[in-house]
C-alpha cells in the first residue's frame, strides 16, 4: 500500500498550454502512470507472442496494439506529430521494467526524491512526463547504468550544461534533435521527470546548477516550455526512463545528427520561403506553421530584419529539420541554408 501511495503522488502534470486539453491529459498521463501496475500481468500475457522487434537490451518488455501504454502513449504521437506521423513507419514501443535489486532502487529513489521535493516545494512535486533522444546505444546503457556524466551532455548546450527533455505534448520537438542511424530509425526515450520548482535559463547560458537553493531544474520558457532542463546532480534521481519509441524516419530526415560539423557549417539546394513554408506544412504541425508565416509577413512588412526573421525560424523549425528539408529539395547547386532564407527579397 505505501509503494502505491508513493507512486500515486507521481500522477501531477500540468501540461504546457500549447497543446492538448489540460484536464485530458492530466488523464491520459495518470493512466499511463498506472499501467505500470500490470507490468507483471503484461509479461505473463505476451511471453508467447512473437515479437519482430526484440529488446534492445534485458529488462525490457515490448507493448502491443491493446496495452494501456502503448494506445495512450500512441494517442501522444499522433497528437503530437501531425503529418510527420503519416510518413514516419511505427516500429514499436518497449517498457523498461525496472528489474532487479538496482531497477528497483531506482524507481525507489525516484519516489524518495518525489516526497523531498513535495514536501520543500508544499504539496506538488511538479512531476512531467518528457522526450529524450539519443542513440540506440546511449539508451541502452541509460536502460542499464542510467544516465553518465561520460556522455553527457549530448546537446548544443545551449542551455547549460545539463539533461535536456521536452514535454511529452511536444514530441516533435524530439524528433527535431534525434539522431537518425543508418538504418533510418531514431530512438526516444518517455521518461517521467521530477522539475520541482523551475527557473528561466537563457539561451547561451553557462549554468550547471540551480541558481539557488529555492530551485530544482530550469526552463526555457516559463509559460510554455520547449525544454526542460535537468542538471547533471540530478540526472539519475530526477529522471525515471521507462518507455522507449522506435520509429522508422521519412527518408528526408535520415542522416540528421550524424555529423556536428554538418550542423555548424550546412549546406544545402536555395529553396524560396514559400515553398520552404510548403514542404514544412506537411511535416510540422499547423500552430508552428503559423508562426514561421507570421515571422515571414513580419520580414515582408518590416517590421523585423532578414537576420531576424533567420534567427527565428531557425529557432521555430531547428536547424536539423531544416537541413533535412533542404536537402530533399531537387537543386543545381547547394549553398549554405542561412542564407537561403530570405535570401532574394522577390522570392519572398
């Protein structure tokens, strides 16, 4: 009874406003919460079931069509991808069961932590659930050994120095920072994450621990979070991993991510705004295409300079998905990508 009353208390997210009905999926992510109850039942039931996508490594169960997750879990995509999730081929979905003597310490320490925080805070511990991406082989030992200050942090750090996660409503987001191997697969992680009272950090900022004992993790917007950032003290206290999202990538995004130089010197066929805004409709939902049109009346109207409207589309899209874009996009001769938005005024 008293490990069902920890978890329980894990059950508050109160989701950004960009998305989905807070109410229904404060719901769903109960539910989701407490599927793991059944984790036993679940074994027993598929033991005999063929799986075409064994386990990345032990401890690991696969979900099918008909578990709680899985269709919970699935809803979250389909919300959350729009288009992309029409091109993208499902692969599947596998729960960590958190095995053994150090499985169980871990979702143990998770709810230590969880009481501490409720209790320093006053009530809510200001648990999410997030997207993590990285490499079949990082998540694997993330699954194993939690997460490592060996490799970490994966990301720009652009926010510090620490774990970056993106609220489950915006998966998308994860997928515009995912690497995507060579067999066009890219891997998430669904993991519930212990934010405790946030704090603004700035793009460009250099901090890797809480400004002051009044904080626990950082944002980069406090009204509506893109990120959430989890400091390396905390990474395997704060960060509960327990679902893992395989999906099979669009042809146009493989090859994201491979190469750090890529990102910093890109190239890729001149492509007018209009149509760059064509190709990003049928991937990226319509609320972010709004923006990037409405930054593009604003460059038209002059109200913000050419730079100004590169820094935020790249901000808006990420410049993974742009590259990708670019390249899938048929050209004489590639040139680099920041200057082909906004590049000739009459195309715009």
């Amino acid at each position: 009874m008293e490990n069902t009353r920890c978890i329980n208390l894990l059950a508050s997210n109160n989701l950004t406003k960009q998305t989905l009905d807070n109410q229904q999926t404060y719901t769903e992510n109960s539910a989701l919460e407490n599927t793991h109850h059944d984790s036993d039942n679940e074994s027993s039931n598929h033991s005999a079931t063929f799986d075409p996508h064994p386990s990345l490594c032990e401890g690991l169960l696969s979900l099918h069509e008909g578990d709680k997750a899985f269709d919970l879990i699935n809803r979250k995509l389909i919300s959350g991808l729009g288009a992309l999730w029409t091109q993208a081929e499902f692969v599947g979905i596998q729960r960590n069961l958190f095995s053994g003597v150090i499985g169980q310490a871990r979702i143990q320490s998770f709810q230590i932590f969880t009481k501490a925080l409720a209790k320093k805070i006053g009530g809510d511990a200001n648990v999410k659930y997030a997207w993590y991406s990285s490499t079949k082989d990082e998540i694997c030992k993330i699954i194993q050994h939690g997460f490592s200050s060996y490799g970490m942090p994966k990301n720009d750090r652009l926010y510090g120095c620490g774990i970056y996660l993106f609220p489950d409503v915006l998966p998308m987001e994860c997928v515009k920072n995912s690497v995507v191997d060579k067999d066009g697969l890219l891997y998430m992680l669904l993991c519930r994450v212990l934010l405790g009272e946030v704090e603004i950090v700035h793009s460009g900022s250099g901090q890797s621990h809480p400004s002051s004992v009044e904080f626990d993790s950082g944002v980069d917007n406090l009204e509506a979070p893109k990120r959430y950032i989890v400091w390396s003290s905390n990474m395997n206290t704060h960060i509960l991993p327990e679902y893992i999202i395989i999906l099979k990538a669009p042809s146009y995004l493989k090859g994201i991510g491979r190469s750090p130089e890529s990102m910093r010197k890109p190239t890729s066929p001149w492509m007018s705004f209009p149509i760059l805004i064509s190709a990003l409709s049928k991937i990226l939902p319509s609320p972010t295409i709004a923006l990037v049109t409405k930054c593009h009346r604003d460059h038209r109207e002059n109200k913000i300079s050419r730079r100004e409207l590169i820094q935020k589309v790249r901000q808006i899209v990420g410049d993974r998905l742009l590259i990708a874009v670019f390249k899938s996009y048929p050209a004489k001769s590639p040139q680099q990508f920041v200057n082909h938005i906004g590049h000739q005024e009459e195309a715009m």
